[in-house]
C-alpha cells in the first residue's frame, strides 16, 4: 500500500529514483531501514534487508521490514544466483573487508547492483592531507581514524578501476557534494576531486 512520502536522505532517494517498482530488492548494511522502508511502501518493491548490527535489525524488524543480521563479507555465498533485481549497498563497501569479493557477489545475486560510497579523492580530503599531515574528518567521513569503521577508503577512480577488473558494466555513475548538490559524472578527474560521495549502479557483461 502507498503512503506519503518520507523524506530520506539525498544519496538514499537517489538510490530509489533508480529502482523499479515491484522489484526485488536486497538492501546489504540496511541500517535503520530508512531506504528499505521507502521502497516498500512507495515502490511496492520486495525488499529483504541483511544488517550486521542488532540495533539496525531490531529497528527494522520494528517497522515490519523482512530484515536478517548478517555480514556482507561472510553471509552473501549463501544467496542464489540472480535472487533479485537490485542488490543496494549504500555508504558501506568501506567497511568491508573484501570489496572486491561483495562486489562481485552482488552482481552474483542481483541483476543490476547500486553502490555509494565516501570518496577519499575529494579535495577537502587531499587538501587536508596536504596541509595538516593527518587523516581527514570530513562530512563525509565524520570519525576520527581511531574509532570510524572504515577499512578500505577509496577513490571514485579506484572504485571504477575494480568495476573494469571485474569486467562490471556501469549502466550510470552519479557523484554528490557536500551541499547535497549531483550530477552524472562526465569526467572521472573532476568527479574525483569535486564529489564528496560516488554512487554507481552497475551489471554484468
């Protein structure tokens, strides 16, 4: 059943202009739900969610969203071949421990992939670096490096380097400013200094 609209954040809406309705949907490292909540209710999607903390499942499962605790790195084996449409990883792949392999599992299990991610090839970031000779905080990146769950930061151009050793098409390449501010990425160079966050929905050849 639809309901009014909630807004969500800009990179979780952009995430959801991108689904289809009634499509089958696995959202990886759901969180609170908020994505998955939109979809099913606004897009009559069929949404499954897998969280690793029991906070997020808990307020999932609250909510009434069909959501499982499990970790990305471990747990995605377990799916079958072409489970569903959409496979969602949203601001989590840096937390990881094998990009690589979640991403290549995704593509596994879904038809298309959609993955956003902080870029740490940002100016701000570069530009900190630079002058302050220490990890960045940034909007994007708000812990410091002793206590973030970030892992394995990297760059849009990284980010598009592992597509092209996965042999990954990507069907559309977005980036978002710290104003909220996207746009289609045209130029891999200028997204990668300008574009706080990369957002890519992706397929197999």
């Amino acid at each position: 059943m639809k309901r009014d609209h909630v807004p969500i954040r800009v990179d979780l809406q952009l995430i959801a202009d991108m689904v289809e309705p009634n499509a089958r949907v696995l959202d990886i490292g759901c969180g609170d739900g908020a994505l998955l909540d939109h979809l099913v209710h606004l897009k009559q999607v069929d949404g499954r969610g897998i969280e690793l903390s029991q906070a997020g499942v808990n307020a999932c499962v609250s909510q009434g969203l069909s959501v499982i605790q499990g970790d990305a790195d471990t747990d995605l084996k377990n799916y079958p071949s072409n489970a569903f449409d959409y496979v969602v990883l949203s601001q989590t792949l840096q937390a990881t421990r094998d990009p690589k392999g979640v991403v290549a599992q995704m593509i596994r299990i879904g038809r298309r992939a959609i993955v956003s991610f902080p870029n740490f090839g940002h100016w701000q970031v570069r530009w900190h670096l630079l002058t302050q000779g220490r990890m960045p905080v940034t909007h994007s990146l708000p812990l410091k490096w002793y206590n973030t769950p970030n892992i394995h930061l990297c760059t849009i151009m990284d980010f598009v380097g592992l597509c092209e050793e996965l042999d990954i098409v990507v069907e559309r390449a977005m980036s978002i400013n710290g104003g909220g501010k996207t746009g289609e990425i045209h130029s891999l160079r200028r997204a990668n200094l300008f574009g706080e966050q990369g957002m890519f929905l992706l397929r197999r050849r």
